[in-house]
C-alpha cells in the first residue's frame, strides 16, 4: 500500500503521558471526535496468514522499523479484521482508526503497547486486550459497543474514551484506581450510580445520553470536570449528590430542562460554592453574591409560608 514518503513518515511522532492536567484529556472530553497525535500513515505491506483462518500481515522494511520503531498507523485501510503484527514487539502506539474491524484480535504479543486506537470501527465487544498490562491509553469511540467488560488486567489506564457506542449501564470499572479520563458521551446511560472505586478520575463526560438522575459521584475524590450536557435532568434534587463532591470545580448541564429554570444558575450556585465554571462559562463574584441573595430571599419565603400554615391551623383549632 503506498501511502505517505518516508520523509513525511519520519517527522517527530507526538505522544506524552504525564501526571499534570493536560490539555489534551480536555480536548478528549470537550470535543468528542477530536484526536491527541499527528499519527502519518505507515508504508506498511499486506501478505496473507497460512492459518486456516486466513488474516492479513503487516511487514516494514528494516528502515522503516527504524524510523518508526514505536509506532505503526494502519487508519483508513478497510480492514475488516485485525492484521498480523510479527517482529514488532516494541511498538507502544497502534492506528487502527477508521476501518471496519469488527473485532479485537491479534495484538496479544504487544506487551509493551501504551496506546491503542480502535475510533470508527464496527467492534461489537470489548476483548482481546487481557495480556496489554502497559496500556495507558484505548480509545474505542463511534463503534458499536453495549457493554463494558473484559478490562480486568488494564489496572494502569489513564484515558478510556468509549463515547459514540451503545452502552447502557455503567460498569466492570471500578478496579481502574489510575484511570483519570473517563469519556461515555452519546451513548444510552439514563442514570448513573456504583461508580465508586475511581479514586483518579478527574473528568467525566456523559453529554449527549439520556440521564435523568446521577448518584455516588460525590465518591470520586478527585473528580474535577464533569459533563452532563443535554440529557433528561429535570430538577437539582435528581443530581443532589453533586452538591456533597468537595472536588468539582467545572461542570456543564446545558441542554438538560433543569437549564431552562428561571432558579437554575442560582441553585446550582448556591449549592456548589466551590464551582469556577459553569456550563463552559467562568463563575464572577457577582453571580456568587446574586445565587446567595437569591437564596436568602427563598429561605424567607419558605418560613414565611411556613409561619402562614401554622397560623392556619391555630385558627382552625380555636374555631
């Protein structure tokens, strides 16, 4: 398969992992079909497997294994499944992005693998990844997923974006004590509880689900950026438990009909003093002090009309 010159090929391949806030998990979130590296497509060779199931092999030349050792970018290739990957046992990023896989096979001797992209493809399940203890970053949107299972032995992700799939339950997630980016937009989530366990996670994105209440998050200790625009939440007291995270300092409920409320901003304000941004837009002070007289004033109506009822009903007894 010709593709891109060897010069294109060798320009510098971007990849970092590393424990400060990068700007990338906010892309990742934000914007769910963006992508984090300049990945060229490899000058790879396609042969034929003598094994009664017949697979595609990927063969490079020995300078191309030179100039790319860590990395091979098979996208856009049509494949309908998984290749043959010999004698490239160091590579730590693997490109499958935009072909038509339909399942995750084949990739078990790449132990020192960090970085797996499986974007657009037709994976129906979540499998074939049990001997990838190294892996850092999987990246599984727009496929055709129902559930989250079989990561049992990736103990040391950091990002597992799973949005554009068709999951329906949150799950088999809670042994991921590094995982910090956790994408799950447009799937078919209509609540969120027992997510417990997820002591690293620092962002969540459930935009674009069907979520009309959320518990236990105020059990992520470290959470800091949760999205939740445009789903079914109707009323603060289906999402109280946000009012109980110590952490959470950006959210987003946009979209949601709890957004179109006269008391929106101010509630939510008034509850989550510790808040910086909301729905995209940076919290002044003004808004603060406004949230704070707003409720004020609702806490002397409900004592008003709680001294009203009382009133009433002494009335009603001398009578």
């Amino acid at each position: 398969i010709q593709t891109t010159s060897v010069a294109e090929r060798s320009r510098p391949f971007e990849f970092r992992i590393n424990k400060e806030p990068p700007s990338f998990h906010n892309r990742l979130l934000q914007h769910d079909l963006e992508k984090n590296y300049s990945g060229k497509q490899d000058n790879a060779n396609f042969g034929s497997s003598s094994s009664a199931t017949t697979f595609p092999i990927v063969h490079r030349t020995a300078d191309e294994k030179i100039l790319n050792s860590d990395r091979l970018t098979l996208e856009r290739q049509k494949l309908t499944v998984c290749p043959v990957i010999d004698g490239e046992e160091n590579l730590r990023l693997l490109n499958f992005q935009h072909n038509c896989i339909t399942r995750i096979q084949n990739i078990s001797n790449l132990q020192h693998l960090v970085f797996l992209d499986l974007y657009d493809n037709q994976i129906e399940e979540i499998s074939g990844l049990s001997t990838l203890r190294s892996l850092r970053v999987l990246l599984l949107g727009k496929n055709r997923i129902k559930r989250i299972s079989n990561l049992e032995n990736l103990k040391n992700l950091d990002v597992l974006d799973l949005h554009g799939n068709q999951i329906s339950k949150i799950e088999n997630l809670s042994h991921l004590e590094e995982l910090r980016v956790l994408n799950l937009a447009r799937n078919l989530l209509t609540f969120v509880e027992k997510i417990n366990g997820l002591d690293s996670l620092t962002e969540l994105n459930l935009r674009h689900n069907r979520i009309t209440s959320m518990k236990d998050v105020d059990t992520l200790p470290c959470l800091q950026r949760l999205f939740v625009s445009f789903n079914n939440i109707s009323s603060f007291d289906d999402i109280l438990c946000l009012a109980d995270s110590t952490s959470l300092s950006d959210i987003t409920l946009d979209g949601n009909p709890i957004a179109q409320e006269t008391w929106y901003k101010h509630t939510v304000l008034h509850h989550m003093v510790q808040l910086r941004q909301l729905d995209m837009k940076r919290i002044t002070e003004e808004e603060r002090r406004m949230a704070s007289v707003a409720a004020r004033k609702e806490e002397e109506r409900k004592r008003e009309s709680h001294r009203q009822t009382l009133l009433k009903v002494s009335f009603c007894d001398l009578s």
